[in-house]
DNA sequence: CGCGTTTACGTCGTTCGTAACGATA
DNA sequence: TATCGTTACGAACGACGTAAACGCG
C-alpha cells in the first residue's frame, strides 16, 4: 500500500470513477493511475470498485470503508504537511474560502486587504455561493474555510466559529410613507407593502417568514433575490420594500435610499467561519478567523487552535455576547 | 512522503531513537532506514530529531507533532489492511492480549481453548504484566486486547467493555479459625490474623486497603505477592489469611484450603477488555470480545464495533447488571 | 576502540509515459 | 467510431544492501 495509490483512489472517486479524468487531474497518465489501482486491489486482495464491462461503475462495500480510512490518511498527510511549512515558518500557502453573496460583497472586502497586506504570499480563492452549493465545496474538499449564517446542520462535519450577529434593515426609496411614522416600525407595517427580500427557502433565512407567520401575517413578497444589489435595484424602481442585512446597506445607498434598522423585528442571525475537523490551522488561517471574528482573544484563538471538537469552541463563546455588525460606517459595535 | 518513510520514523521512536534497532525491528539495513529519516526530513524541511553529534537526542517539537500525525496514518492503513482480510472473509490473522496475572491462570485458558477451536488459523500471543506493564504495552502499539481491573485512568485510550464483576475470596488452611465462626466474617474478624494478598499499590487493589481504612482498622500484611499462587503457597505454610480475587480460588484449593466467599466485605471490581479506539475490530476480535464478556448480546456486539467513543460503550451496559465471576464450577452467575 | 550514524556505490525492483490493444455503447 | 480501461515495453528513478568512513564517548 502506498500513499500514492490512496491518493489515486481518492481522485477515482472524486471524478466521478473516472480514472481518465483522475488521471488528468493528478497530472500523470492514465495507465499509470489504472495500474496502481489494480496493485492496490491485488495487494488488499479486494475489489474497490464494481466494473461495468470495463468501466467503473459503482464502490463496492469494501471500497466505501477503505476510502473512507484513506480519506483520514490523505488529511493527515497533509497536516503533516502544513505542520511542516509552519514550522519552517513559511507565510507561503493558499487559503479558499467559501462565502455567501453578502459576506463577499459587504463584509469580507476590508478583511481581505488586511489579510493580503499581512501574507501577501498566500494566495486567496473566495468562491461564492448558497448555502448548499457552499456545502458541497466542503465535502469535496478544496475548501479551507467556509462563511455562511444559521445553516448549521449543512455543516456538521465543519468546527464552527461564530463570529459575529446582525439584524435587518428595510431599504426604502427616498420620502417613502415608512420613513414617516413617528413610532417604531412593526411588522404589520412592514405586510402592508410588497417586499423584496432574499430568496426564502436557503439557510436561515426562513427565519423572516417565520417572524411574520408568528404575528399571523403574510407579507406579499414580489420578489426573491439571491443577493442584496439586486434586492436594491429593485426598491429603487419602485417595485417594494426590501429587507436586507444591515451589511448590506452600506454608506452609498444612503443617497438615495432610506435605511431603517429592523433590530427587534427579526431575530438576529449568527454568521460563522468554519474549517474542517481534525486540520491543522496554519498561522496565516488562525489570522484570517481573528480578522474575520474581531471579538476573539489571543487567548481564545489559541484555545480554538487545540478544539478537538465543536463543543470546545462553543464553550469558549456566550452566543448573547457576540458583536453586533450593522451596515455603512457602524461597522461592529459591541454587543447590547 | 512515504508511507514506508512514517513507518521507519515510528521505528525508530519506538526503539528509542535507535536507527540501527529500529533497523533490526524492521527487517532491513540501518542505512536504509537512516536515509529515509533523512528524506522526509529533507521532504518536510525540518528536523523531527535533535541531534547528539551524530546519535539521536530527542524528539523536536515539530517531531512530535509529525509522529502523532504519522501513529494516526498507520492506524488508518492497518484498518484498510483489516478491512481488507475482513471482506476476504480470511479466518487468518493473529491476536495479541496483554492481561494481569489472575486472567491469564484463572479466567482466560478456558477462553483460549475455546478460541483456538474456532479460529485456529489465528495466531494468539499472550502477554502477563501488571497495570502499568500493560498500559506500556498498549502504548508501544503492539497490542489488541487488554485485560484488567479498574484503573480506567491508565487506559484512556482505550475502549473498554465492562466483561464480568467479581470478588474477593478469602482462602485460609483447613481447620483455620476464622472457619468456625458462626456468623458472617467481617472486616474486623480478618485484621486480627496476617494477611497476604496482592501488592497494594497497583491499580484498583488499593480498593482492599481502603475498605479497612474506612472502619479505622490498620491490617497487618505480612507478605504482598504479584499472583495468587504465591499467595496461596504463603497461606498454605500458615504465613497468614490469603484474600485473593474469587476467580483465583479454583477447585483443586479446596482440597487443602478452606475458601471463604467475602462478597460485602470490599467493593465488586470490574474487569474489563479494552482496544484502541479507531481500530477496525475483526470477526475473530468480535467473537473473543464475545467469549470473554459472555453477557454481551449479539446486537450490543455490533454496537460495540460502530462505537466512536466510550460513552457509545458505556450507554450499552448498566454496571450494576454485569454478571458477577466466582471460583470453582460456579464460574459465572448472574447480576444478583 | 566500540558504538552508532552517515556516505558511497552497485543492484534490483517499481513507477511512469508512450504506444498499441480490447471492450463497450 | 468514440470513449474508456488494460496490456506491453523501455527508460528513469528510487529503495535497498554491502562496504567503508566518520564522530563521539
């Protein structure tokens, strides 16, 4: 058994059995990665695979459990790896991170230009997507980090950092009624108007419609984007009233736009930073979670460093403690 | 990296520090080992070992770190290999037990014979030490099974799976005092003649000092032996009153010793059998696990062998329900 | 000078890539 | 016939073992 052989298998399956593609992927070719797949069965005296005349077709029971182990091995060869950068004391390496829309846009900018000042010689990849799509970059393994609100169930096998909350803030165009109540704005108000708001059904999101659902109203909801510029695209023709993260309302919109906060109105959510159990944090990755979850002490990221699982981390943070991130210059405010 | 480079480095910590032993151990030439030390070490680009001029000192801390990494790797591989005899439906492979004295001569021969009738192919070792000479053994990695009473502390990482209960007896030459009395014998009754029992200090036993301890009566120990046959040969010259786990008690004492049961007089032990955690437990480690804790059903077995953790074991068995060891033909009774 | 490690070098087995072949849809 | 996997073979590489050198106590 060697590692390579692991390595090979892995790719087999994470194309799709394919061995041409897994080939082409390890750049080596395709008799060679055949052939070691044919040693490793010889030598564990199994097959891995079920054939289809010559074609791979299915794992076989065997094949789920020894991927499986060779899964652990292949992520401690590479902790083992890390290990050894840090310790030679590269700040040399890559980080990908995977984000939702909001965080890339409104809130990542600022953390990743302190992060490329910092290691310059890291190379950054920021992929976005939902909440889902966000999950199956985790399990297909090419993610360091991962962003995203509530959700934490697509999530289990990530070591979750909360990092900070946020409320809502409702957009409305300029001298819109709403800005001329003289009371807090309520719910009720808020259903009297078509919304646009984010799409319902990703994450915890849902949490909006349930806010209404529980004073028994239905809002009419126009219109559902994936992301906040198009949701103000929309309030400025005219269409509704939008309801986004406070992020996401920053400084420029306040030309010509109305912000209104919404604390109160909605729960508040939680937004993480999450990494893969059981993988060494290299010291540029332990920078990014301090820059991306300002709150955490030197004292906390280490303790973070040594969590072996989510309990540890979650011991370490009171959730009614975090800070509050608003939208434009209010950047991060401690919490009430 | 190589897998065969993370076994060498293994070696030669498990030998301590010591290529050319690692090398023997190995079954190949120290230079060849000594390179690929050095090759990884080139490879990671840092030392995993001081150097004392040209020996071995210590293990650096990146070292360490990398040979935790590479102890996970190798489990992993053994697994696949497990997995592999497994699913080849092999009977083959071989069994290494590590256990305390009054096992291996009282409770495990029948045991052994029984598992050599099903699985002769399987080659046993057995290993006698104390506690701390098995837990020694278990870290050394060489080991499947380990057998003891209490001093869970020693082997936290371990599974463990509670097997029987048992208690002391107390053996005395025919005719001896204590066995005309016509009332329960008590702690008291024994601190007035010597006695000769187990060493005190090593783990659990010391449960036997305490009991006297807590009714303030200071025994006069007179000879502490590693085994009962030591004992029973002292109590047998009439160097004083033996106590000895039941188990120990057999049939042929009775002949010429008076076996008195002291069920209440100090606290049941547990013993139990114990495996590394994360291993793969093969058909014929199941079926011992079944052979030495006889009270296990067939479903806790499949339990046991997808238990991730020790709570997963010890939510499958009340302590207060484990049958209960005697001497003699009495050997195993139910929980009372 | 003995013990243990490293260096040097020749041998042998393994891996890899190219090219040809086989099978399947 | 296009796609995908296996077989065949030669070149390059790497691991291993023997022999010798080196450094330390």
């Amino acid at each position: 058994m060697k590692l390579q052989q692991l390595k090979y298998l892995l790719a087999i399956v994470d194309n799709g059995m394919n061995i041409t593609a897994a080939a082409e992927r390890m750049y080596t070719s395709q008799p060679g990665v055949s052939k070691q797949l044919k040693l490793l069965e010889e030598e564990l005296g199994l097959q891995l695979f079920t054939r289809k005349g010559k074609s791979l077709g299915g794992i076989t029971p065997a094949g789920h459990q020894v991927i499986d182990r060779a899964r652990i091995i292949m992520r401690e060869a590479d902790n083992i790896r890390s290990l050894a950068s840090e310790f030679y004391q590269e700040e040399e390496g890559s980080l990908s991170i995977a984000t939702t829309h909001t965080q890339a846009r409104y809130v990542l900018p600022d953390i990743v230009a302190e992060f490329r000042k910092r290691f310059p010689k890291v190379g950054l990849n920021l992929h976005q997507g939902t909440s889902e799509q966000i999950a199956d970059m985790v399990a297909a393994n090419n993610i360091d980090f991962a962003i995203a609100t509530g959700s934490n169930d697509l999530f289990s096998d990530l070591m979750l950092v909360p990092s900070y909350r946020w409320d809502r803030s409702i957009i409305v165009p300029k001298g819109h009624e709403l800005t001329k109540l003289d009371r807090k704005i309520t719910l009720a108000d808020l259903a009297k108007y078509p919304l646009v708001t984010y799409v319902f059904s990703f994450g915890g999101q849902s949490s909006l419609k349930r806010a209404f659902e529980k004073e028994g109203l239905d809002p009419d909801v126009v219109f559902t984007a994936r992301d906040a510029d198009v949701i103000k695209t929309y309030v400025r023709m005219g269409l509704g009233v939008g309801i986004v993260a406070s992020m996401a309302a920053d400084c420029d919109d306040r030309k010509d736009l109305e912000v209104i906060a919404a604390e109160g109105l909605f729960p508040r959510s939680t937004t993480w930073i999450g990494y893969r159990k059981n993988t060494v944090l290299r010291a540029y990755m332990v920078e990014f979670i301090r820059l991306f979850a300002s709150h955490i002490s030197a004292q906390q990221l280490d303790d973070i460093r040594r969590a072996a699982s989510q309990e540890d981390i979650d011991r370490l943070f009171d959730p009614a403690r975090l800070p509050v991130r608003g939208g434009c210059s209010d950047s991060v405010t401690e919490a009430a």
